[in-house]
C-alpha cells in the first residue's frame, strides 16, 4: 500500500533548501529546487553515509565524505565512487502542505 506522508507546508522549505523526515528507519531528503520538490533516500550508494550535508549545487548534492555527486531530480549517480542511483520519491502539493509518496 501507497501513503502519501506529510512533511512540511511548502513555504518552510524555500527555494535552495532541503528539509529530511525519517519514515519507518528511512531517512528521506525533500529538496525545494527553483520551487518544484524533489525526493531523494538521504544515503549515498557508496557506502550508506547521509547526504543532505553536503553541497548542493542547483540540482546536484555532492556527498559530504567522499564526493559522489547525485541528480537530485533523477536520482543518478554522476561521479565516482558512487555508481548506483539514488532511490527517488514522488511529490505533491496539497493545500500547501509539501507530500512524499513512501
């Protein structure tokens, strides 16, 4: 079964900025990206270590420990080290209140 989960109203996670919920032991990065959302598992494919720390760059987050960079949109690995893609969430709008399929 589908839940759509509640993370933030849309106007606390402003353009350029990211927001990370944890559902069920998985942490989930919302990335508000010239005002679409996007959703990311907070966990680089090369060795499991968080991602939302480190540099984003327009649609890009580069990891903070080893430098893998990511699309955010896509979910794709870009760089080494990491050479699997990113798990990817959809997003919605209701009434203002940012919303992420898990």
């Amino acid at each position: 079964m589908t839940n759509w989960l509640d993370v933030l109203p849309a106007t606390q996670i402003p353009p350029g900025t990211h927001h990370v919920i944890v559902k069920e032991g998985v942490a989930i990065a919302v990335f508000n990206i010239e005002g679409k959302f996007y959703a990311i598992e907070d966990s680089c494919t090369h060795q499991g270590l968080p991602l939302s720390d480190g540099f984003q760059e327009e649609d890009k987050i580069i990891c903070p420990f080893h430098g893998a960079k990511f699309c955010i949109k896509s979910g794709r690995a870009l760089s080494s080290p990491a050479y699997i893609n990113l798990k990817t969430f959809d997003t919605r709008l209701v009434a203002d209140m940012v919303q992420v399929k898990v």
